[in-house]
C-alpha cells in the first residue's frame, strides 16, 4: 500500500508542478485532469469512494471541459502551433 | 498494523499540492495560468480535509454492510468535501467566464498588461492624466507645497 501510495502522490505532484512550468496551455489543462484523477485514486485508499466519483466525474471531466472550452474561446487552443507566437502569448 | 510514514505521505501529497497551488497564484502573470492554479490549491484543501477524518484500518461510511459504527472513517469531512467540489468547478467556470470577458474587452490575459491598460482606462473615465491617482502612493503624485515655517525644521524626513 505504501508504495501505491507513493507512487501516486508523485505522480500528483509531478503533474501539478507541470501544470505550472508547461509553456502549452492545452498540456497545462491536461496535466490538471490528470492531478484531478491521482487525486480520486487517493480519495479511494483513504475509503472515500463517493468523493473520489464526484472528484473524477466534476473534477476531472467537467472541470477539465470547461477548461478546454475556454481555451477554445481565448485563442489559445494550439496542440502544436508555431512557436514563437506561442511564447508571445504564453507567461 | 499500519506501515511507518502512510500518514506522512498523504499529508505530504496534500500540503504539497496546496504549496504548489498557491506559489502559482502568487508567481504566474497569465491569467488562466493563476486560474489552474487556484483549482489545485483547491484540490490540495480538499484532500487536507479528507485526511482529517480518516484513521487507519476504518471502513468506508457505508451502512448496510454489518460493520461497526465505530470503525468507520468519519464521514462528516467527506460530505464537506464532496459540496467543496462541486462549488470549485463553479467557481472555475465563473473566473474563465470574467478571463474570457477581460481578454475580449483588452486582448490580453498577461496581469501587467492588464493592470496598465486598466489604469489608463480608468484615468481617462476620470479625466485626470494617465499615470497619476488619487490613490498613488506618496512617490507617485506631485507632493504639495511645503510651508516655510517647517522647511528648515524637521530633521527627520
């Protein structure tokens, strides 16, 4: 178990930190879902089955879609554009 | 038995992820960016409170099962977390829908520029020149006139 663990919360704050440090805005929303899915596993192990469901379904899927939508709306929905106009707009 | 640093893994995971959550709000200059951020200080809260009610060797609060009562997890934190959820994504969906609403009006979502372009905005609604508020702070205004009883006073500034 306490491997599982580890591995898990690892793999959570990996993706957390990429969340932040990726220039991609779409790699940035799909590196969110991806904490908001390790997060449900822990949700399970720690016996809380209802709020990993509802942390999966609303935040990892309708979260995640809104998110997309927006970038979508902002212009800023490129999985590979050119890259100097993607380092003007990016932070 | 419960294996050596279980505990200090989970909190780790949680204290680590609202850390994370919060250096990014405070650090990032895009605006979407400080909005991811603000959903995985979030998720870092809601795991903190989860923790809260759990004990190793509990079960899941699920009556019908014969288990005992007492060696459930307490289901209480869980409740608030499952509506904490929920409220989150509500709150994400109301900040992308003023981020949408900034970019379209300013054609930006980076803060700095965002806060110049704002002032100057707000500066000509009010008729005074750009880059002069009331509000300043003392370096930022003409100060006024000193009298000349106190000119050569103060020693201190």
């Amino acid at each position: 178990m306490i491997w599982l663990v580890s591995v898990i919360v690892v793999l959570m704050l990996g993706a957390a930190l990429a969340v932040l440090l990726l220039r991609n805005p779409v790699g940035a929303v799909a590196a969110a879902s991806v904490v908001s899915l390790a997060l449900s596993v822990l949700f399970v192990l720690l016996r809380a089955p209802d709020v990993a469901m509802t942390e999966a379904a609303v935040g990892g899927g309708l979260g995640s879609l809104i998110l997309a939508l927006s970038l979508r709306r902002l212009g800023l929905w490129r999985v590979e554009g050119d890259r100097a106009e993607q380092e003007r707009d990016d932070a | 038995m419960m294996p050596a640093g279980l505990p200090f893994l989970f909190y780790a995971g949680a204290i680590g992820l609202l850390v994370i959550g919060i250096s990014g709000i405070v650090l990032s200059r895009n605006l979407f960016r400080i909005i991811l951020a603000l959903a995985l200080a979030e998720a870092g809260a809601n795991l903190l409170l989860v923790l809260a009610g759990w004990h190793w060797g509990g079960s899941a609060p699920i009556l019908g099962q014969g288990k005992a009562l007492e060696t459930m997890v307490d289901p209480v934190p869980q409740a608030l977390v499952l509506t904490a959820i929920v409220i989150g994504v509500g709150i994400q969906a109301l900040a992308l829908a003023l981020a949408v609403r900034a970019y379209r009006a300013y054609g930006t979502l980076d803060m700095r520029r965002l806060r110049n372009r704002m002032n100057r905005d707000i500066a000509a609604a009010a008729g005074i020149p750009a880059e002069s508020s009331r509000d300043a702070p003392a370096g930022g205004r003409p100060t006024p006139p000193v009298p000349a009883a106190h000119r050569s006073g103060g020693g201190r500034a």
